[in-house]
C-alpha cells in the first residue's frame, strides 16, 4: 500500500502541495483531478522523489520513501516509474534504446553507456513494444514519432522498470482525441493485465471519470475530493475547476472504454 501522510511542498511562502494524506492499495487506477495550478504534477513528482517534501512522508509497503538516499532511492524510483507530459524521450536515438532506458537501474552502469545490453533486457523492450504495436518502429529515431507514438514509447519505457506503480503527469494533454484514447486505452490495459498500480494526473473530468476507479480531486494545494467517479457531485466538480468548469466537463460526447459515451456532465451511457 502506498501511504501520504500530510504531504507538503512550498516554494518560498507558496504551498503547491498543503498536507495532502491518502492512501492507495495495490492495483487501483487513481486519477488526480483539477485545474491547472492546483499541485497535481508537484503531488506525482514527490511521490516519485523527484521534488523534496517539505513536510511529511510517503510510506510504500512500510518502507519510508522520503528517507531513501543513493541505491535504494534509484531503485525506488525505478519501481514508481514516471510518465512526462512531454514523453522525455532522447529524440538522436532509436526508439529501441529509448524503451531500454528503463533498464538501467537493473543493469551495471558500464553496460547502459556502451550500450551493450543483455539478450534478456533486449527481448523485454521488444515485448513492450509489441503490446503498443511499435515494434516495427523499434529502429526509428524517437524524433521522427508522432506525439502519440513518442508517448507509447515512454509508456513502454515505463513498464520494462517492472514497475509496482505507475505516475502519469498528464500523459495526453498534448494530443488529439484519437492519440488520447490509445494512450489511455494502454494506460488501463496495463493496470488491468498486469495490476499495476496507475496514478494518472488529468485536466478532463470526463476522461477521469471514464477510465479512473477512484478520483482525488485537488484545489490550491490541497486534498478536496477523494472517492468514487459516481460520488463526485457537479457542484463539487464546478467548485474544483471554477471558471475552466464547462471546458473540462466536456461540451461533446466522447468515447469511453467499452464503446460507452460521456455527456456533457460526464454521466455514461450505452452506445
């Protein structure tokens, strides 16, 4: 189980994060929900340590997170693999090497900058491409992708960590519908085939509410909502995104998992 207890981050006098405490069981597909501002990408980044807490700490299965230090921090990590916004792939090389990447904490550093990578880790990155239907791309610089092809990649690249947990900072808000719906159909098949743990920052209400089973919504820092898509209320909704409420409540239907729709208060129906 993944454990925040009073979470804080400031940056000078500002709180991005204000005493944020949950927690998480094995398997779940959480979407952390508001408006842009509101310390959803700040809450991923420390629970992966890659921005130091303030106060409080992350406990994972007993082990305090924010004690870690050399070793077992590169480990932790490796196994709370991060999914940017941005994909942060290295565009020079081949998408192969990009999805290998997630292999480094497993392998001497020697061999990762001489690229000589074993036969196993090899067949591993080729596996995760195929489950996104990118192996036929794995000599391609990353580059040349599209941007939902780049963030397949990274998605791969995040699962050959062997990762328990997931963290998805806003993994399609640089896509167009149809990359976002691959995207996220890939997110929730690995949550589902293989129980990993997926924590998935996003600016849609409707997405969330699609794909999530549970949503912690966040306002100015701190913790507002946590529960069930079904129990969050349009007020509570409007009174998380303020005036972006209509944008990310959807004004169209989109397609759900399953070939359900969403209305515009992001009820689902039969298609």
């Amino acid at each position: 189980m993944l454990v925040v207890e009073g979470l804080t981050c400031r940056f000078g006098t500002k709180a991005a994060v204000d005493n944020a405490s949950f927690a998480i069981e094995p398997g779940g597909f959480v979407g952390v929900i508001g408006r842009s501002g509101a310390g959803k990408s700040t809450l991923l980044r420390m629970i992966n340590r890659l921005a130091p807490p303030t106060e409080g700490r992350i406990l994972y299965k007993g082990v305090d997170v924010t004690a870690l230090r050399g070793k077992e921090l590169r480990q932790w990590r490796a196994r709370s693999a991060m999914i940017f916004q941005q994909f942060n792939l290295v565009g020079r090389l081949d998408v192969l090497t990009n999805v290998l990447m997630g292999r480094i904490s497993q392998i001497p550093s020697w061999r990762s900058l001489a690229q000589l990578w074993p036969e196993e880790d090899l067949a591993v990155a080729m596996s995760a491409l195929e489950q996104f239907d990118m192996a036929s791309l794995a000599a391609q610089r990353a580059d040349q992708l599209s941007g939902g092809q780049q963030q397949r990649v990274a998605i791969a690249r995040a699962l050959v960590q062997e990762p328990d947990i997931i963290l998805a900072d806003e993994p399609i808000a640089s896509l167009d519908p149809r990359n976002t719906k691959i995207v996220m159909d890939a997110l929730l098949r690995i949550n589902k085939h293989f129980g990993i743990t997926v924590i998935c920052n996003l600016h849609s209400l409707d997405l969330a509410r699609s794909y999530c089973d549970r949503l912690i919504g966040m306002a100015s820092g701190r913790i507002v909502f946590d529960g069930a898509p079904a129990t969050l209320t349009e007020h509570i909704a409007r009174e998380l995104y303020d005036l972006e409420a209509n944008e990310v409540m959807g004004a169209t239907p989109a397609d759900l998992p399953g070939g359900s729709t969403v209305t515009a208060l992001g009820t689902a129906a039969a298609a």
